[in-house]
C-alpha cells in the first residue's frame, strides 16, 4: 500500500475495498462493550414519593377512622341504639299512674289517689322488666307501688298499692 488510505490498484493480495457497492449487503460493526470500572459511579435510582397517587397510607388509615367512627355512632344513636338509653317521661309515668289507679273503667277505681311521686322523680329507663317504685297517698295514707316496664316502647304495668 502505498501513502495512505487508498490501495495500490498494482497490489495483487486480498485486500477490502474502502467504499462498497450497492450489489454487497453491509459489513456488521462490531458492538463493543466497556466494562465498568469503578471510574464512573453507576446513576442513582430515580425518586419516588412514599405514596403513589392521591391516597396515602396515612390518608387511607384517616379515612378509614372517619367512617368508623361514623359508623359506630349511627349504629349507637339509631332509634336508639347501644349508646342512648330510652327513658319514660316520669311526669307522664305519674299521670298514667294516677289514672290507672282511680279509674273505674280501666284501673283499680281507687277514689282520693294524689300525690304520686314515681322513680324519685326521676326519668326511669325503658328497659323491658326494669322496675321502679312510686309512693302516692290514697285518701291521706301513703303508699307504694311497683312499675314493671314492658317493652322498649314504654309500656308498662301498675301494681296495686301496698
């Protein structure tokens, strides 16, 4: 070969043209691959966030706490539920009272039935068979009796005076 890149056209050896015609399928180039060396640090991970999307962990576990809690007291407070107790109106228990007591057609027809005080005045709670104690004076002698509460819709029974 004589100066440089271009072949001696005299040279009668094996030699690869420098251009190729376009009858010849392309010679394959050689991949090569560096192996690493430690000179260049590997690229980190790319970042990602601790939550993925809208919803979090610590969103999810509020949310979950919000509907519990909601749930637990509609569950409670509903016609009444665990949470509230139903109660009688103790004025209205002392009206009944007094009414079954002197009412001839549908009580015991007791004449002189006043003062009836039930519970201590207090409201007693509308759990069936719970029972409370009421004092009323029957013609100025005083008098107990007992009330059974029948059902959670406060009916109850009146016992007769002791």
């Amino acid at each position: 070969m004589t100066g440089g890149a271009q072949p001696d056209p005299n040279h009668t050896g094996p030699w690869m043209p420098l251009h190729r015609f376009p009858s010849q399928p392309p010679a394959e180039e050689p991949t090569v691959v560096a192996p690493y060396l430690g000179s260049i640090p590997p690229r980190p991970a790319p970042h990602r966030p601790l939550h993925r999307g809208r919803w979090s962990a610590a969103r999810l576990g509020a949310a979950a706490a919000v509907l519990a809690a909601a749930a637990l007291l509609i569950t409670g407070l509903w016609k009444p539920g665990f949470l509230l107790r139903p109660t009688l109106d103790v004025e209205r228990v002392q009206a009944g009272v007094t009414h079954v007591l002197s009412d001839p057609t549908d009580g015991y027809g007791i004449a002189g039935v006043t003062d009836t005080v039930c519970n201590n005045a207090a409201n007693p709670t509308a759990r069936p068979g719970s029972t409370f104690t009421c004092h009323t004076t029957i013609a100025g002698t005083a008098h107990n009796l007992t009330v059974t509460v029948q059902d959670r819709a406060g009916n109850y029974t009146v016992g007769l005076p002791q």
